[in-house]
C-alpha cells in the first residue's frame, strides 16, 4: 500500500488542533471573560488528558484485533462531531468535556495512522517511513499554526472551530475509501502477551522518555509562549501564528531529510543532540527582546527535527511487529502526558514566579537534563545497535 493517503490523512488531521493555537485567549478568555491564566491553560490541557487515557486502549484493540482502518474512521467521525459540539453554548466545563472527547478522537485516529505507516517499514526503511510519517504530522502542526491566525483574524476562534469540523467531516469518508488495511499477522500471543509487551521492552524507554519531554515543551510553546506573545509582547493572532510558523515550518521541511539521516548516523546520537540544543534555544526566549524571538523560535525548528525522526524511527526498530500499534501508542501516551503537564507547568511557573522568564528557563532546562540523565542508558543502548547499517 502506498503511503501517500496516510500521509495526507495526518496532514489534514493535524490542521484543526494547531489551528486553534493562535486563537487560544479568544476561545478561552474571549468566550468566558473570567478565567484565570491557569483556568484558560486547562484548555488545551483537556484535550491532552483526553488522549492520555484513552490512547493506550486504542492501541492494544487494534493489535488485538489487527485492525486500523476501522477504528481510524470511527476516530476521524468523533474528532470531527466533537469539534461541532465546541461550536455550541455550554458551560466552561462541559466545554472542557468536550475538548476531552476531541482529544480522545484525535491521539486514536493519529497512533493508528502511525502504526499503518510501521507496519510497512523493511529492515532498511525506517528512517525514509518514519521520516516521511513525521514530515506529515509536522507540517500538518506547522500549516494549522498559520492557517488558524488567518481565519481566527477575519473570523475568530469560532470560524477555526467550523473550518476544521468541515475538514475532519470530509477526511473521514475519504479515510474510509483510501486507506488499506496492513496490520501484522505474526501471533501476538493473547492480551495477556500484549499487555507485557511494552514493558519488558526496556529500550523503548529512550524514546518514550524524550518524547515525553518533548512534547512537555510543546505543550508550553503553544499555551505559554501564545499568551506571552499576546500579553507581554503584544501580539495579534496573525502575527502569533507567523511566529509559530517560523518554528513549525523548518521543523516540518527538515524532518524527512532527519530521518533519511538516521539510516547513515546513530539516531540515538542525533535526538541527544538535537534536544539539548533546542532546549538551550527555548530557555533564552525568555530573555531576549521581542525582535530576538523569531530567530529563535527558527533555531528551534531546526534542532527540533533532529530529535523527532530519529524517535520514531527508534520506536520502529526497537518494536515487534505484532506490537507496532501497541508500541505507537506508547510514544503518543508519553507525549500526551508532556502535553498535559507543558500548559500546567506553564500556568503553575508563571504564577508561581509572577513572569514569564522563569518558565522558560525552567523548562528549557528539562530537555538538557533530560539528556545528562539518559546519556549513560543512551550509551549503552547504542553499543548494542552499532552493528546495525543506518
């Protein structure tokens, strides 16, 4: 089966949540005038919490059952329904409620369409799949950003909101009509044998671990540093999506050619890297003049692909086939719980220090130590893998 309809299936997926990045104080504070910093935070928090608990579940059914596409359409026909319920009059919590489902729907119809992609991978083409899988979600992220300030400037959060529930409710029959099924036939051994799976599969930690720091500062880039730019720095929904764009567009355009990478150097190495020099870029935007943060954020973007592909393509390597949807959802479970804690951590820091820079330094710090931590276990794992041809 060709990756192509995947492909696009995780662009098109991706635009509607980072879309409502840009117009996250008009969805939150514009609607309900008396949230507070950490209450308009919960926001895209919900959502997070949402794919935290049920994508394990999903992950496991769809081994069990070798299934995808089925639940992938289910997922797609949720996110997108979800999406109209956001549209209506509710209370802030049933609000919530809501964007608790969409999270839900999005992180299943994500992992699946990322274990369809690893099912096909060889011996020697998990860096070209995962890189070109990556590429996707991340240009995707990188397209919403923009897009969302567009349509949020001429028609608020309200006009993201119907926008991507049109898109989703065209994506989900074309889900249904382009997509294959290419689960792994090898014998999983039961649901007792799946549920052990991931955890005597002790070199899936590196990943997990990175992933979910990563997405920590994700979380924080698209809560904290949105609000900073429109309190502190002053910024208009556009001109916050543009300067998104400037992390999400070289993030997106340079993680194929990361993961093309990952087959000639030790991926394992590059993610290393690559995390430490993005969380030394995250920490200074809090110090720097508001003129200084494009620049940054653009470093980011280019540090950020060196460590996303290479933890993808670890995650297919180090995963059995019968456990590809299992494994996936492990790296997507370990970075919703990061989401959920980067716009928490986020509301807490600020208003713990009474200003934005702490929360930057803070976090940032995490990626470095999250590499001194790991760099012994990384050294380790990375002698038993030398004798495979990257």
């Amino acid at each position: 089966m060709s990756l192509a309809p995947i492909a696009l299936c995780l662009y098109l997926l991706m635009l509607p949540v980072t879309g409502m990045v840009p117009v996250l104080r008009e969805l939150t504070g514009g609607r309900y005038p008396h949230l507070t910093d950490f209450e308009q935070h919960l926001f895209m928090s919900a959502n997070m919490v949402g794919a935290l608990l049920f994508v394990p579940l999903a992950g496991l059914l769809s081994d069990l059952w070798r299934r995808r596409k089925v639940i992938i359409v289910a997922a797609l026909a949720l996110n997108a329904f979800s999406l109209l319920m956001l549209l209506q009059d509710w209370s802030y919590g049933v609000y919530l409620l809501w964007r608790f489902l969409e999270g839900c729907a999005h992180i299943t119809a994500l992992s699946l369409l990322m274990a369809l992609a690893a099912d096909q991978v060889r011996e020697r083409d998990s860096g070209a799949v995962m890189g070109l899988i990556g590429a996707a979600i991340s240009l995707g992220v990188a397209s919403g950003a923009p897009l969302g300030g567009l349509i949020g400037r001429h028609g608020g959060g309200e006009a993201v909101l119907t926008y991507g529930f049109v898109l989703l409710a065209l994506l989900t029959p074309f889900a249904a009509l382009a997509l294959r099924e290419h689960a792994a036939q090898h014998d999983h051994g039961g649901l007792r044998a799946l549920l052990r799976a991931l955890p005597e599969n002790r070199g899936l930690l590196l990943p997990y671990a990175f992933a979910f720091v990563d997405r920590l500062t994700v979380g924080f880039i698209v809560s904290t540093l949105s609000l900073y730019l429109a309190t502190v720095i002053g910024l208009d929904a556009g001109r916050i999506g543009l300067v998104m764009a400037l992390f999400l567009l070289p993030f997106s355009l340079l993680t194929w050619p990361a993961g093309l990478l990952s087959r000639r150097w030790n991926p394992l190495w590059m993610m290393l890297a690559g995390s430490a020099a993005y969380g030394l870029t995250l920490a200074a935007i809090g110090y720097v003049d508001g003129s200084h943060i494009p620049w940054l954020m653009f470093a980011g973007g280019v540090t950020a692909s060196l460590m996303y592909a290479p933890s993808l393509v670890l995650v297919t390597e180090l995963s059995r086939p019968e456990h590809k949807a299992l494994a996936m959802s492990g790296f997507n479970f370990a970075g919703s719980l990061g989401f959920v804690l980067g716009p928490l951590s986020g509301g807490a820091l600020v208003g713990l220090f009474g200003a934005y820079p702490p929360a930057f330094l803070i976090v940032g710090g995490l990626e470095i130590l999250c590499v001194l931590l790991f760099l012994p276990l990384a050294l380790r794992q990375g002698r038993k893998m030398t004798s495979r041809p990257y």
